[in-house]
C-alpha cells in the first residue's frame, strides 16, 4: 500500500462534493474492474502481525474508490494481479505511521458505504449527447446498470458507462423532468423519480431524497 492522493479516473469533479471527503483510494486493476468499482466502500487494516513496526493496531479506516492505480508492467505495486490501494493521506494516517514511507501489507474486505443524504445526479453534455454522473450512492456504492426516462417517454431507456461514473445516453431530454433507475454491483434496485425538473441545465446537480442501504 503506498500512501497518496486520489484524483479522477472515476470522473468525480471534487470528492467533497460526491459525498466521500478524504478517505479515498485508487485501485489497482485486480479491484477496479474497469470502472465498475467506482464509488465502492473497503474497509482497510493495516497487517499488525506482518508488520508490527508501522502499522497502527486496530486502527481502520473506510475508503471509496475514486481512481485507478496503473500498472507499470515492471513489479509495480499496482500491477496485475495484486490487489492494492493507493491512498489519501488523511485515510493511511489512521491505519500506519507516516513514516513507513507510504508501504504496509493491509487486510481488506468490501463494506456498505453511508452516505447522508440522497443519491446525487450531475448532468453534462447538451444536444442530443448527455452523461450524468451519479453520486453519494450508498449500499454498495457502485452502480452496475442505469436507466433514464424523461416526462415525454413512455419507457425507460438503458444507459450505458461512458467512463467510470459518468452514463451517457444519446436520447434528447431537453426541456423534460427527468427520472432515473439504478441498480448497484450487489443487485438493489431503485428509482428515482422525476428527481430532475424540465427546467434544469448542463451542469447542475439535483438531490434525489432516496438512498440506498
């Protein structure tokens, strides 16, 4: 595990604004999943017993996957097929000693995510091209399946990941109320309805007051 920040291959614009503060990591590819594990909750502990000089005892911490840890295809600590974190320094100080120099076998296992408040939708793009970017998903974080339907449709149209937590769909929703469906990497399914007023704009990002668990 090397200690750093986390940034944008998931596409979040700031991670205050998803919902996750700090503690954040990037995956490497044997957690990532091509993006599907975007937004997906780990807790993570630092191994006492392989390394009782830096790690912190029962210290924990809860991550979300906000980026990708690339390989360098030269034993990096991110090539296939280990499973590693590369982590916020806020969340690694709670589990090791900063002066470990960022490296600690860690124990991990996937968690449901609390998030307060609803899930959250941004909306991109114009014209007949539109990605919407959700966030603040709770249960188990990360979306598996998305569907739009706007005021003036009379079904749901399947979207599709456009890069990590960013759906497109290339219907023409301008000047409709919007309502969505997700369903999550461990099966759950809710909608979200009209969420989104005909009035909305590029840009902008609507609170829906439902939540997974």
């Amino acid at each position: 595990m090397v200690a750093a920040g986390a940034g944008g291959a998931c596409g979040y614009d700031n991670t205050f604004h998803a919902g996750f503060g700090v503690d954040t990591a990037a995956l490497s590819g044997a957690l990532f999943g091509g993006g599907e594990a975007c937004g997906a909750c780990f807790q993570v502990m630092c191994d006492a017993e392989a390394d009782p000089r830096w790690c912190l005892r029962r210290g924990a911490v809860t991550v979300t996957a906000t980026n990708f840890c690339p390989p360098n295809n030269n034993g990096g600590w991110c090539d296939p097929p280990r499973p590693h974190f590369d982590m916020s320094l806020p969340a690694f100080s709670h589990i090791a000693l900063l002066g470990s120099e960022g490296i600690v076998p860690v124990l991990y296992r996937r968690v449901a995510c609390r998030r307060s408040g609803g899930v959250r939708f941004t909306l991109k793009g114009q014209g007949n091209f539109y990605l919407v970017m959700f966030t603040n998903v709770g249960g188990s974080g990360a979306v598996k399946a998305a569907w739009v339907r706007g005021s003036r449709s009379p079904a749901w149209a399947a979207m599709h990941r456009n890069w990590g937590v960013n759906w497109q769909t290339d219907l023409d929703l301008r000047n409709q109320g919007l309502s969505f469906r997700l369903t999550l990497t461990d099966g759950k399914t809710l909608d979200f309805a009209g969420v989104v007023p005909s009035t909305w704009r590029s840009g902008e990002t609507f609170a829906s007051e439902n939540q997974f668990v």
